[in-house]
C-alpha cells in the first residue's frame, strides 16, 4: 500500500465480461453534491474554491507521426502484467526506468478496477512520463470506462485491496457521512473535481498519433462526426466539476468508451462504419482496448482495426501482448519475442 506522501506526489503528478458489460450507473453514493477538491495533505482547510477550470492535457488531441509506437490495451490494476507489457514492448528496464528512446507508448485505458495495484501502476507511469520525455519519446495514458466510472463513483468492481489504497483520502466531510467507511477515501479522491478526477481530466478519451487513432472502446461514426477536442473537452470538464453531469460521450452505450462495434465480428457493415470513422478524423487505422481477445491480439477490416485488450490482468489469467506499429508496419510483442 503506498503511504499518504506517495498519494500527495502522485496527485501532483497524475494532477464483467471484458471491462465490465454496462455503462455506468451515475448514481453517486453520497446524496449531496460534492464540495470543491481539497488538498491530499493534512493542511487546514481553505476557503470555498471557484468552479475549477479544465486542466490542460498532458497531450494534444493530435500528435505528429512517431518512428515507433507500442500500444498496450487493459491492465486493470495489475502492475507484473503492466511491467511485463512494457518490457515486452522493449520500453521498460529491468530497474524499472524508461528505454524506449523515442518510442511512444499509448495504453489504451482501464487501469483501474479489478487489482490491487492502481496506485503503484499510476506511481510507475508518473515516474516514467518525464523519463520517457527526457529520452524523446511518450508515455500516453487514455481513460478508458473504468477510469470513467470510478469518477461517476461507480465501484462496482473496485478490490478490498485498492479501496484501502485510497485510505489517506478519506476527510471527515459530512457530504460522505452516508457512505460505507472503507470508500470514503475513494469518493473523496474520485469525485469531480476530487484529486484523482482532475488528474484524469488531463487524459484524453480518444488521440490521435501519426496516421492512428487510439482509444478505449471504439469511435462509431455518429461520434467521429462530433470531432475529437469536443470528445475530450466534454469528459474533461465533467471530471474538473465545470459541468453538472457527465455528457452522452460518456454514458452512452455506443460512446467511444463502451462501444464494442468493432470488436465484434467482421461484416460488411462493420467495415464500411469504421471506414467512415476514420475518413472523418483523417486516420488509417482504429487500435482499440475493452473487449478481450482470448487468443491474442486480433484485426479485423484489412487491419484497419487491431483489438488490442488481451485480458493480460489477473482476473482474466490471459497472455501478455502488445501491438508494435512502425510506419505502415504492424508486429504482435510478447514476453518471448525477440
């Protein structure tokens, strides 16, 4: 478990089936609105803050081509399987330091729910993002349902393990007083505009890197149309506390998020929607996560899809792989490939 100085840096720097089979619910467990975001740290409290304003993203929604890219799918609160994808995708040391160069990793969402290891997964991306950086290359993470949901306050599949992680949270704000003493510091730590939520907010839902779009579920056409700022900018400025409630790009079903359209089984149709929601945002190529693929990494529609979420993470027991795209090229990596 980390200790309450470790929760303080990491905020600072991060500021079923497969994933789980329905959106979230959006009920939150405390029946009154939650106040503005105080500080992790035992200091007194301070006056009541403004609305907070969205916080820059680590990223832009677009970023130029890059010599290689490595994208890792749902990790779900695993940190062997995390090291081991990264490993994998040659980017991690064996002291657990960056040496990917100028390599741009993209995880796909879904770090959280199902493990125990949330925090130390976000304890090791906040050490290698400015390693990665200073090397030249990326550490993109996106928020996927489960990053989503638990910021909705929907805990449905958060471990003993992980809600005792969020310990130091936990204040003694009568807002919370209705809810179960071992997810106060939970709530207090994801609810809009709560620390763990506003470094969230700095993560996009959907990116674009080179001629690859990157995301958690999939981008079906009605949401390509929509354009991807106003898709991250919606999300972003529910998890800062500036909108009242989660927009449709988060709760619907076929919301970039939870969409399985292109997981599923290839057809005709399948095909001619994906190519309509890459012509719109001016990309080659769809990888997505959410959906396990037992058998290793699948694509589908002339590889214009590549589905990525192995089920690496305990919970599922599935292989380590990640997916290695090197200019047109595509390369399945495992543990064992050379």
């Amino acid at each position: 478990m980390l200790r309450p100085h470790q929760l303080s840096v990491l905020v600072l720097a991060f500021a079923a089936q497969a994933c789980s089979t329905e959106p979230a619910t959006f009920e939150r467990p405390a029946p009154a609105p939650a106040p503005a975001a105080q500080p992790v740290t035992a200091a007194p409290a301070a006056p009541a803050a403004p609305t907070p304003t969205p916080q820059p993203p680590w990223f832009a929604d677009r970023l130029p081509p890059a010599p290689r890219i490595v994208a890792i799918g749902d990790v779900h609160g695993d940190l062997r399987a995390f090291r081991a994808a990264l490993r994998a995708g040659g980017v991690l040391d064996a002291a657990d330091h960056w040496s990917g160069a100028e390599t741009v990793v993209v995880q796909t969402g879904d770090v959280f729910d199902r493990g125990d290891d949330e925090l130390e997964i976000v304890q090791l991306i906040d050490r290698l993002r400015p390693e990665a950086a200073a090397a030249g290359g990326k550490l993109v993470t996106l928020n996927g349902n489960h990053e989503l949901m638990n910021v909705a306050l929907d805990f449905r599949y958060v471990t003993p393990g992980a809600y005792a992680d969020f310990d130091a949270y936990a204040s003694a704000d009568p807002a919370l007083a209705d809810v179960k003493p071992e997810a106060r510091g939970r709530v207090a730590a994801f609810k809009p505009g709560g620390p763990l939520a506003l470094a969230l907010s700095r993560q996009n839902m959907v990116q674009v890197v080179g001629d690859t779009l990157f995301l958690h579920g999939g981008l079906e056409p009605r949401w390509a149309q929509v354009g991807l700022e106003a898709l991250n900018d919606g999300p972003r400025r529910w998890m800062t506390g500036e909108l009242p409630q989660a927009p449709e790009s988060v709760t619907a079903h076929d919301s970039p998020t939870w969409s399985r359209a292109f997981s599923a089984e290839e057809s005709p149709e399948v095909c001619d929607a994906l190519a309509r929601s890459l012509d719109a945002v001016g990309a080659r190529r769809m990888v997505v996560g959410h959906t396990v693929q037992r058998d290793g990494i699948t694509s589908a529609c002339d590889g214009r899809v590549w589905r990525i979420d192995v089920g690496m993470a305990a919970y599922y027991g599935g292989q380590v792989q990640v997916l290695e795209i090197t200019g047109a090229q595509t390369r399945l990596l495992g543990p064992t490939t050379e």
